[in-house]
C-alpha cells in the first residue's frame, strides 16, 4: 500500500500541516490501496502564499516560454500515459481500456491544445484608440472531481498557466494519486516554483478554505451543483470570480426520421460510459410515441451487454452506490417500467450498480428531474417537436444534450431550440477546443478551447 505525507507546495514536495490523512480505496474490490494527507487550513495558506508569490514573474514571462512549459508538461503525460491509466483504473475503477483512452488520452490533448493557444493568443490587440491588454487575473483556486481527475484537473490548470495565472489545486478526496502524478509530471516539465500547488485534502476542511482564502482571485469548480452554490457564496462575499462546471440532464432527442438503431446504441453507449459518472451523460433518452417501443426494446438490448466487471466499472464509493440504488428504487416506486437492470448487487464485491433502463418515465417524476450520476437511463415518450422541446428543457439543469435526425440541418435547428451548454449532432465527436460549460443550474463560466482561456484573463484599456 502507498503511503504518502508530503503536499506540492513552491516547487518541492513538503510534510503536511494538517495530521489527518485519506484512505484512497480501490473501488472494484473495496481495498485501501493508499494514503494520503488531508491538508489543513495551514497547508491551503502555504500554498495560496506560494502561488502568490510566484505570480508576478510567471505573469511576467512571455507567453512563448509559458507555451513551451506546457509542450513539456504535454511530453511528460505522454512518457506516463500507461501509469497514469493504471492509477485511474486503481483509484477510480474504469475499465484499463477506457482509461487510457479517455482518463490518459483527453488530458493529452487538452493540454497540447494549451500549448498551442498560448503561443497563438492575442494578448493584445488595438480598438480604435485604445490598446487593450489580457492580463492574467491572478492567483486561481481549483478544485476538481473524482468522475475525470485528470482532465478536469488539466481542463483548469493549463489554461490558467498559459494565462499566466498561478495555481493551487485540491483535487477530489477519491481520487488524488493522479493528481500527485500530474505535480511530479510539473515538476519534471520545469514550471517554476510556486507556479503550481498541490493539497490534497477534504472538501469542507482544505477546499473550503481553498475558496474563502483572501489570497485567491479566481476559484474553478466542477462538481454537484449543490457545492457549486457554496463554492459562489463563498467567494461572493469577496467579490472574487467563479467558473463553476456543475450538474446536468442531458436530454438525448431522436427525431422520428434519424436512425433509430444507431441513435440508441449511441445514446446507451454514453449513459454506460465511466459507469454512468458523466455530469454531460444523455441520461433521458426521448423518442416519439410512434417508435417508442422500439427504442425501449433497443436500449434493453443494449444495456445487457454492459458486464459489470468487464465492459462497465464499478462506481467510484460504496456512498454512491447506495444512492444510485436508492434512485433505482425510488423509480419503480413512482411507476416507472423498469426493462434492464434494477437495484440487486451484481457482484459479491465491489461498488458495482447493475446497468439500468427505466421505460414509461414522465417528466415529472425523479428519474427525469435529479442527476443520478450513475448507469441508469431513463426513455421518454414525446408527441411532437414542441413537446420533445419543452420536455427536454424542463430541468433545471442545461449542461449537454444530442439531437438525431435523418438530416443534420433538421437536427441543427432542432438542437437551437434546447437550452443547454453543447449539443451533438447525429453522433459528432468531442472537440477538446470547443467551449464546455452549462446553461441554467449547470454552471457559470465555459472550459477547454479559447472560450476557457478567456476564464482567466482580465482586460485592460490603455488610452492612447
């Protein structure tokens, strides 16, 4: 078992403030497989006062040398990429192939899409009389989620360094061994001291005081929507800057003329993805009446080829199981039709959820209004247009979504119509420069591509 009881701080790993530490547990079979320390109050302020110190020549270095300090953080994810798939797989529980395409792989590329932008961005540019500058906005707070723990951590730490910003990071509690990977890959790239921080710690203890520290001008959050609403208190009431990523609802809608087979194996597909551990995931599936068993019967099919164990992981804590469960029972306690899955355990060992569909589910009920967050689908049945718009849009949330016709221009202007952050189209790839972000409840700010540079960046008129 590892044992760990140092912290990142000002470019060398030091003993924690703080005495507690972190079991991290292997989710697949409920063994510890590491500690770590739970960062103080103390180690938050170590770092923050780092990171403030570092900011001025960080800031003041010119964005071709931040632009090769991020080519090389790149250089050193892909020396990794094995080892850092085999942490996630550990401490996560994904399945090996999956982490090192998407847990190792996304990282990757966001990263070197930084490094490219950063060389490339206008940091200033002339209006009229004015020259107008994009300065760094300071010293960023970022505090990640277990679902992707590494690309949301390199979602916010290499925008904001080829901002020229500075960083502490408290990474999810579940999963911080990627996390001190990505500070050794740091170290190994040449980012300067202090450029860059690491904390592991608890949420209400290191990321609370994360959010609240006077030192800290921006603070980045992914995760529950209900923390996010904490998170922008706190640092409301010091009139500092949020991104918040939070939750989601995402509506997949089917149009009567798309190709049924293909829509529903897509849309099952990414419902079962990390075990359903996707705050964008398309988990109301929305068909029109008319084909509505069909697609019951499809999703069915599809759903029982994901093996708990083989095709599916388990889910991240025995916590979230128990409430993905709980939100299995609740939907046949409301009436829903459950067709695939249910709550039973289906290993002996293990935080496995059987995966889920639920037929016959109505807008109104909790299936379709709460974020679950794990392998569970739930089938709608629409009338018209009008009707797949207003059930698709009667959430609070509006993070993702996808919209399938026989014609992209038919979907395009179907998909203007939905209020939310991104929509796929037909099955469109992800695009790591596109921006990401939500609408409504789903969060304040975008990530990934220029959109998420901009987060961190301030403007300044200079007159002329």
């Amino acid at each position: 078992m590892e044992q760990h009881d140092a912290m990142y701080i000002d470019g060398s790993w030091r003993p924690a403030e703080g005495r507690g530490t972190i079991e991290v547990v292997n989710p697949a079979d409920g063994q510890v497989i590491a500690n770590v320390p739970a960062g103080s109050a103390e180690d938050v302020d170590a770092a923050v006062r780092a990171a403030r110190a570092a900011l001025p020549g960080w800031a003041a270095t010119p964005p071709q040398e931040r632009a090769a300090r991020l080519a090389a953080l790149r250089d050193q994810l892909v020396a990794r990429a094995d080892e850092i798939a085999a942490t996630v797989t550990a401490e996560l529980g994904a399945p090996p192939a999956f982490s090192k395409a998407v847990h190792a792989g996304a990282p990757i590329a966001v990263c070197g899409s930084y490094a490219e932008l950063a060389a490339a961005y206008a940091f200033e540019e002339q209006i009229g009389n004015s020259t107008v500058l994009h300065e760094p906005v300071g010293v960023v707070g970022a505090i990640t989620p277990w679902n992707y723990p590494l690309h949301q951590v390199v979602a916010k730490v290499a925008p904001a360094l080829a901002a020229g910003c500075t960083v502490v990071l408290k990474p999810a509690e579940d999963t911080p061994l990627v996390a001190r990977l990505f500070a050794e890959c740091v170290d190994a790239a040449g980012i300067p001291a202090g450029v860059f921080n690491l904390v592991t710690g608890l949420g209400p203890v290191a990321g609370q005081a994360l959010a609240a520290h006077d030192g800290i001008d921006l603070v980045s959050f992914t995760g529950s929507t209900a923390v996010g609403r904490k998170i922008g208190a706190l640092a409301g009431a010091a009139v500092k800057r949020v991104a918040l990523e939070l939750g989601g609802k995402s509506a997949n809608v089917i149009l009567p003329s798309a190709d049924l087979a293909k829509a529903v194996a897509v849309g099952v597909a990414n419902v079962m993805a990390n075990s359903g551990q996707t705050c964008s995931a398309w988990t109301r599936m929305l068909v029109h009446r008319d084909r509505y068993d069909e697609a019951v019967e499809l999703a069915a099919a599809a759903a029982a080829k994901y093996v708990p164990g083989e095709k599916i992981g388990p889910l991240v804590n025995a916590a979230q199981r128990d409430q993905v469960r709980g939100y299995i029972e609740r939907g046949v306690a409301e009436g829903a039709r459950l067709v695939a899955g249910g709550p039973e355990a289906p290993l002996e060992a293990g935080f496995y959820v059987r995966p889920t569909v639920f037929a016959d589910v109505t807008p109104e009920m909790t299936l379709a209004q709460e974020e679950i967050f794990g392998p569970v689908l739930s089938i709608l049945a629409y009338e018209d247009e009008d009707d797949a718009a207003r059930i698709a849009n009667g959430t609070v949330y509006g993070l993702a979504g996808a919209v399938w016709a026989g014609d992209e221009a038919e979907a395009v202007a179907f998909a203007r119509r939905l209020e939310t952050g991104q929509v796929d189209i037909n099955g469109g790839r992800f695009n790591p420069l596109a921006p990401f972000g939500g609408y409504k409840q789903s969060g304040v700010g975008r990530e990934l591509g220029r959109h998420g540079l901009t987060e961190y960046l301030q403007t300044k008129s200079l007159q002329l």
